[in-house]
C-alpha cells in the first residue's frame, strides 16, 4: 500500500508539474507538412481526413518546428513557404520555433553547405551577412504577425556552420562569432518586441562527453543563449540511460532549459532489421519509444526537461518515422499527451 501511495503521489506531481509548465513543448517539425497537403496527400483520423495540424492540437501538441533554408532549389522551405505555414500555426495556438539552416539546402554534422550567394565570402563578410540576413528573416516574420517564439542559430552545429569558415574544431572563434552574429541579427529584427528565446542545437542527445565538450567551449566566448536543443535517435545517439544521463547533466551544469528538439522512431522495420531493438518496430513500438523519451525529459534535473519535438511525423513519403501509415491514417502514437493535456 505504501508502495501504490507513493506511485500515486508521483504521478500526481509530475501532472501537476505538467500544468504549471504551461511552456512545456509538446511539439513536432512539421517543415514538410504543407508541401504533402498542398500535393494532395490526405491525412486522417479513424479514416476520415482532417487537416494535419488539427489532429495534432486534437491531441495536444503546442508547439511547431519549421525550418528554413536560405535559398533552396530542390526542397520547399524557404521563406514565403515557412511563413505560409506558420500563420496556419499561429492561428490554431501553436508557439513557433524557427530552425536556421544558414544553407541552401541540408545542414547536419555531416554538411553545413555555404549558401551559394556567400560562396567566397571573407570571414569578416560571413559575419555582416548572417546578421543582415537574420535581421531581415525576422523582420518579414515579425511584420506577417508570426514572430517565432523560440530561434536556432543553426541546425546540429556540432561541427560548426558556414564550411569551411566556421568548421569545427578548427575554426572556434570563426563559429562563436557567426552565431553571435544570428543572434545579434534576432535581436535587431524584432523591433520594440521582446525577443525569441534562443536555441543553440546539437546532435548528441546520449553523449554527456561531447555535449560537456561543446557547451564548455561554447561558454568560453560568453555567448548569450537560453535553450540547449539534442537531437536523440537511439540507433545514432545510444541508449535510453545514456539520454538521462546527458540532459541530467546539461541541465545541473548549465542552468538552462533541455529540449529533445529531434527524436523520432520507426513503425516499421527500418534501423533494426539486423540487431536488436530497444522497442519493436511497430506503431505500438513508437509510442511507447515516446513515451519513455518524454518521461526522461519531464523528469530532467531541476525542472529543466522544457519539450520534445518529434522529427517530421507528417510527410507524405519515406515515411517510416512519421505519425501517418502508408493509407494517411494517424497511428497510436499521436495519444502520448493526451493524458497530460485533457481534462
């Protein structure tokens, strides 16, 4: 009986925790979202269609991702499109987190291609033309009425942005000045209105050994900032213990809110077909992967597990890490939050 009590009583707290944390994100990188319903793909619920977005809201989600590419050719994310997307957001109540790729197209920490109208660029240039061009993103999205909530200057910069000027480890002081310089650029473009907070993201969500690195030299420059951002994806970035380990010590060490900011896992069989999985493969598999991952951020260190965004749940191919079977139906895992969010 003492054991139930004591359950009872946790849960209870965490609940009541969840409540208070009115800021707490329930999010998810929906960057390909218009581009599948405006090619008419149709995303349901119990097999009838509804507009994505609504079925997310349905179930609890607050927060949208979008990222956004200098000037791509191939992929739909750039600036008329992202804004499209987040007045849709807005309008249903959804916080807006804006992802900076400052590239044409992919930036991970495999690439971090230059956009092509800064090719040749000296490092000085690189600098004026990250804070012009920052500055100016914000203004168009302040002046549409959907000024992000929260900003990434830069997209798992874990080795770096802008190659090869601000390649990491090679180039630190180059890096730490062009992301002083998105973040300037942030402030400038937002007026007499208060500022995004800002992200910096990195891809070593089960890595305490690289993130303290990072983070530590990070902190040498006195840069400014408010969010850590982890990608987790457990065949990448380790196991369930290695991801609390990490956020745990990110957030007794730096003093700021975590965000699992990419996670995502697969309903059918993709990463595992080889070796063991830590969930199956399956769209029971993939809920209960999120909902392991949200009960470690919710209960990171002092309060600091601020959101976890799932990483493209609604595209209309490849989509073995989406929400949407191969029909457009919404699978189980769109239920995680609702425990927390109806009442």
């Amino acid at each position: 009986m003492k054991r139930l009590v004591t359950a009872v009583l946790f849960y209870i707290f965490i609940s009541i925790g969840f409540a208070r944390a009115q800021g707490y994100a329930i999010g998810a990188d929906l960057s390909f979202m218009k581009q599948a319903e405006d090619n008419g793909f149709v995303f349901k619920e119990d097999g009838k269609a509804k507009p994505c977005l609504q079925i997310f809201k349905e179930h609890g989600y607050n927060w949208i991702r979008l990222r956004l590419f200098n000037h791509p050719t191939q992929l739909p994310n750039n600036l008329n499109y992202t804004i499209a997307e987040a007045k849709e957001a807005k309008q249903l109540g959804f916080k807006f987190l804006l992802d900076f790729h400052y590239s044409d197209t992919w930036a991970d920490p495999e690439k971090q291609f230059m956009p092509k109208v800064w090719e040749g660029m000296t490092h000085a240039q690189l600098v004026q033309a990250v804070f012009d061009y920052t500055k100016k993103t914000i203004i168009a999205f302040r002046d549409s009425s959907v000024l992000p909530d929260m900003v990434q200057i830069g997209n798992e910069v874990t080795n770096g942005i802008l190659w090869p000027d601000g390649k990491l480890p090679e180039h630190w002081n180059n890096f730490a000045e062009l992301i002083q310089a998105g973040i300037n650029g942030v402030f400038a473009g937002c007026g007499n209105n208060p500022h995004p907070k800002i992200m910096i993201h990195i891809d070593r969500g089960g890595d305490k050994a690289a993130t303290k690195y990072f983070f530590d030299k990070l902190n040498s420059y006195g840069i400014q900032y408010d969010a850590i951002g982890e990608s987790y994806y457990p065949w990448w970035q380790g196991s369930l213990l290695d991801l609390r380990e990490c956020l745990d010590y990110a957030a007794k060490e730096y003093k700021k809110d975590i965000y699992v900011v990419e996670t995502a896992y697969n309903w059918k069989p993709a990463e595992y077909i080889n070796k063991e999985a830590p969930f199956p493969e399956t769209p029971e598999g993939q809920k209960e992967f999120l909902e392991e991952v949200n009960r470690i951020v919710m209960n990171v260190l002092d309060g600091r597990g601020a959101g976890v965004f799932w990483w493209e749940p609604a595209v209309s191919r490849r989509g073995s890490r989406s929400f949407f079977d191969d029909n457009g139906n919404v699978l189980p895992v769109i239920t995680v939050f609702d425990k927390f969010t109806r009442y």
